[in-house]
C-alpha cells in the first residue's frame, strides 16, 4: 500500500522565515526596553499585550485569547515569549528570539511565569513590571502571580513601555504608507457604492472586498458605517438600512498591514446636503485645518485640541471625544493609542509620531459629522498619509 504521506509534497517552513523587521531593528527596541526598565529600577517585565508581544518579538498570533506574554530582565540580549501549543509554529517562523515556551491545554500556564521570572533571579525584594492597564492581562493573573511571590513589588509601567513604540521607525512608517492607501481604497469603493436606496450593509460588503483584493488584512476594528439619523449613533455597525437622498453617512474604515493600522473617518452626503449639514461641515473642516497648520516637532498635543475645541465651541456639548489619538501597531479591541490629542495632556510632538486627527460635531439631533486623517509629524511639519480628496462632500449631486 501506498504511504498517503507520499502522495504531497510536505515543506515545513524554515525558523525565522516569516520576520517582519530585520534582526537588527528588533534588537534596537529589545535595548531600549533594557534601559527604560532600568531607569525605572525594575528587575524583570511580564508584557502581555499582543502588541508589544508582536514589537519586542515578532509574534503574530490569531490566538489573541490565549494565555501568552513576554518575559525579560534588563541586561538580556532577547526576551522569552511565552505561547500556547496552538501558535507555537506561528512562534516559531515569526519570532527572532531563540526562548519560546510552550505550554498546552491541562498545564498550568502561570506557573510557567513565575517559573521564568525565578530564572530572572526574581525574589522578594524584587520589582516586576507588568502592563496593569491593557485589556489582556487578567486579574486572576495579578493575584496569581502576587500569591506565589510574596515581597516582590509588582509595578504598573504600562505607559512608559508604550512610549518606546510611539516614534516609528522608516520600515513602520512604510508601513503606515501601506496601510494608509488600503483605506484610501476602501473609502473610494464607498463613495462608489453610496447612492439612495443602497443599504449600509451593502457599502460594507464594497469596501471590504476592495480593500481584500488589494491586500489589506483583518481590521483591528469593524468599519462604521451609519447612515441618516443612524450616524449620530457615532459608534454603529452597518445595518440593512437603506440610504436615502439627502442622508448624511459616517464613514469609519481602517487598512492593515503586518497589523499596523491606518483609519480615515469621513461624513458624506447622498446627494445634496442641507444648509444645517454644510454649516456643520464647514465647522469640523476648519477644526481640522486649523489644529494641522500647527503641527509639527515640539508642537504641544494639548493645544491641538484646544484650538480644535474652540472652533467647535458653539457645539460644546455636542464634542464627544478628544480631537485625535495615534496610530500604528494595533490588535482588537481597538487601533487608538499614544500621543492622546487631549487637553491638558502635556507632551510635545516628535517627529516619527503617527496619529489621527478627527475633530467631530457628534450626536446632534441624529446627526455626527466628522473629518479625519492619518497624519505623520516630519522634521518641519506635518504630512497626511491618505490621498483621499478633502473636498468629498456630496456624493451625486
């Protein structure tokens, strides 16, 4: 009998076939965590966010639910990842590292943590960071992990390890570029779709298969689309609703690629627009311009969206959200991290800073108007990534 193994031709893929970034970049952030971990007197780090699981080792995984972190004392030349069974080929072909740790269902992952971080030379007395304020790090893990180790301070330095992935490298900000024209594409197909009659749904259904064929990957979050009275749900997902003549549409999509992330948000009209909606966009225009005429290196973020809540004072209740926030390495639930384009928030830009500027007139009388780009700091100003026309307005009329 034939051996049905023989019948394909079975390649396994190489370690380290699938890096993202050249050795020599993962290794540069790899120190720069040493010394911001040092500075902070910590011993040892326990990262659980997929994204600085994916920026310190280029671990990609879909498995975003399971129990999986990134261990690291300063003065180590790389970290150790910790995964389950199911990513550890994904682990395997996409990390730079050598120390990946596998556990499987019916062992004791936290017990494999505090194992390592006792190889770290952890003990009482010792200061261990970990990312207290993210959405994958449970509770039963903190109290796990202070029950098994008593004297060892655990320490929050979620913020200061976020910093180090704000400026973006050239490699991530080609990234960025890539990204930016996947929604480029997707809010061209959209302007394409719109027309009385269509249904939101429908608008969808266009976008992402654009966006698919030309390679954008899974968004970290589902495009808004809301339509008429719908769009001043501000955060609604497409229904069956049907557009009609006249419907203002909020329109939220985002590109991806090596899950960096780049949104434009946009209201457009079906058609002719009323006197009200004209006079609103007008508003949300000139807090957009305004704010970016400013931006450049040691430009302070706070006044960015003071200057943009100014111009929408008139509409005070009616601002729902800080002006911006940035952009770059994102898993679900969401694509919004630092700088926060938030009064009162007392950093600067720099230049390789990526964020999105997107002041709004929201939850008015069934109606968000809204104006966003992508918008990368330079060493003299400010450039948008997309080349979506500003002036889309009126869609057919």
């Amino acid at each position: 009998m034939t051996n049905s193994s023989n019948l394909f031709a079975l390649t396994e893929l190489e370690d380290k076939s699938a890096l993202v970034f050249p050795r020599e970049e993962y290794e540069e952030r790899t120190r720069c965590l040493s010394r911001t971990l040092q500075g902070l007197g910590i011993d040892a780090y326990v990262g659980a966010t997929p994204e600085n699981l994916n920026y310190f080792a280029g671990f990609d995984p879909l498995g975003l639910y399971f129990y999986q972190q990134i261990l690291f004392a300063p003065g180590q030349e790389e970290p150790c990842l910790l995964t389950h069974k199911c990513e550890k080929e994904l682990a395997r072909t996409q990390c730079w590292i050598s120390d990946i740790r596998i556990w499987e269902h019916g062992k004791d992952p936290l017990q494999m943590t505090i194992d390592k971080l006792r190889e770290l030379g952890v003990r009482a007395g010792s200061r261990v960071g970990l990312e207290m304020d993210n959405w994958y790090f449970k509770a039963s893990t903190y109290k796990g992990l202070v029950d098994a180790m008593p004297g060892v301070e655990f320490v929050d330095v979620t913020e200061e390890v976020l910093r180090l992935r704000t400026i973006k490298s050239p490699t991530e900000i080609q990234h960025m570029r890539k990204a930016a024209k996947f929604s480029d594409i997707g809010f061209r197909a959209a302007v394409e779709a719109l027309r009385p009659g269509v249904s939101e749904i429908e608008i969808l259904a266009a976008v992402q298969s654009a966006m698919t064929v030309a390679g954008s990957e899974y968004p970290t979050l589902p495009f808004i689309i809301n339509s008429g009275a719908r769009s001043g749900l501000f955060h609604g997902v497409p229904t069956d609703r049907r557009v009609e003549a006249g419907d203002p549409v909020m329109i939220e999509i985002t590109g991806s690629w090596k899950r960096y992330n780049s949104n434009i948000v946009r209201t457009i009209v079906a058609g002719k627009a009323t006197h009200a909606l004209k006079d609103l966009w007008e508003i949300v225009n000139e807090s957009f311009w305004r704010p970016f005429e400013l931006i450049k290196p040691g430009m302070s973020v706070s006044e960015l969206d003071r200057l943009s809540r100014e111009i929408r004072a008139g509409y005070k209740k009616y601002i729902p959200a800080r002006a911006g926030f940035g952009m770059g390495l994102a898993y679900p639930p969401v694509w919004a991290g630092r700088p926060d384009i938030l009064v009162g928030n007392k950093e600067v830009l720099e230049e390789g800073m990526i964020f999105s500027l997107e002041p709004s007139i929201g939850q008015y009388h069934g109606t968000t108007v809204i104006f966003g780009y992508n918008i990368l700091v330079t060493a003299t100003g400010a450039e948008i990534l997309q080349q979506t026309p500003k002036e889309l307005f009126e869609i057919g009329s």
